[in-house]
C-alpha cells in the first residue's frame, strides 16, 4: 500500500499541474498575502538585497526596514530551489519535457537558437560569453528590465499577480503594456536586430 502511494505521488509532481490546481494555489496565496496586508513582486526583492548591502548610503531609495521584506525574499529562494528540484528530478523523460510546435521549433532555429522538438531552447549562439558584446547585451537588457520595474511601479509577477488581485487600474495597464511590448519585441525588434 505505501509503495502505491509512494508511485502515485511521484506521478503527480512529475507531471505538469493542471490549471484548476495551480489556480487556486496561486489564488489562495494571493488572499492570504492581501489578508495580511502584505504584497507580493520579485523586483522588490533587488531593492531589498541592495538595502541590505548598504545601498541606503548611497541613496534614500534603499533606505528601508529591510527585515520586515525578508518574507518575499523566501519567494525567490523557493523559485531556485523548486527549478532546482523540478530540473534535477522532476524531468529527464520524453513526457516530462516541454512541448513545443513544430512552427515554433522552426521560428527559433532561423533566429538561430539551438532547439529540437519537445526541448528546452537554448541560449541563442550569438550570445557567447566570451564576448565583450554578448556582455553588453546582457548588462544593457538586465539595466532596462531593472529601470522599467523600477519606472513602472513593479515587475511583471507584481502587477499581473498582486496588482491585479488588488484590482489596481495601473497594474491592468501595465499588464497590457507588457503584452504589447513582448510581443512587439518578439515580432519586430528581435527579428531586426538578429
């Protein structure tokens, strides 16, 4: 009876959960993160790393009680640790592996990234790490994500998860501005630059 169990719990973390699971998880999260008057993003978390470096010497921006934000700091050391997991264990069988359509696999090779069916994509090989270039594409993308959360209010997982569930108009803006821009980025822009 235990190894039955045992069998039918590895089959239901190994796959994919469905949305009428993962919904709820998220949606019960977000009540109670509202319950407690707390709110969620991951951006947040730079200012708090920062605030505990010594940034507030720096600048008023980093000036923050930065133990009472140790609490969203878990979210992302979970994050690691669940990618960790979900990599190392989780995945590695044909059925576990992303699916991807067949135009898709095709879109992505012509911008060069090394993909095949049902894998991961790779990083695009024009990013070689040994390269000054590849480096400031990288740091220049990593400054312009960082000025847009900072510039916007929030990042993507603040206004889409908490912002929303909060009802905020900026952050339903915001969330289609995101939309717009990822799919002009994806669309326009990348296949100009590369």
């Amino acid at each position: 009876m235990t190894l039955a169990f045992a069998t039918q719990v590895q089959e239901f973390v190994s796959q994919t959960w469905p949305w009428y699971v993962a919904g709820p998880i998220i949606a019960l999260t977000m009540f109670l993160l509202l319950y407690f008057g707390k709110e969620f993003g991951v951006s947040s978390n730079l200012r708090t790393m920062c605030s505990i470096g010594g940034a507030g010497k720096v600048s008023d921006f980093f000036k923050i009680d930065w133990k009472n934000q140790l609490w969203n700091m878990t979210f992302v050391v979970g994050g690691l640790i669940g990618g960790y997991i979900a990599a190392n264990f989780m995945s590695g069988s044909e059925g576990n592996l992303a699916h991807i359509s067949d135009a898709t696999v095709a879109d992505l090779q012509a911008l060069g990234m090394d993909v095949k069916q049902g894998a991961i994509p790779m990083v695009p090989e024009f990013l070689n790490w040994n390269t000054a270039s590849s480096w400031a594409i990288l740091l220049s993308g990593g400054f312009l994500v960082g000025f847009g959360a900072r510039y916007g209010g929030g990042c993507t997982s603040g206004h889409a998860i908490s912002g929303l569930s909060n009802l905020q108009l900026p952050s339903l803006i915001a969330v289609i501005g995101f939309f717009i821009g990822g799919l002009a980025m994806t669309f326009l822009i990348f296949p100009l630059i590369f």
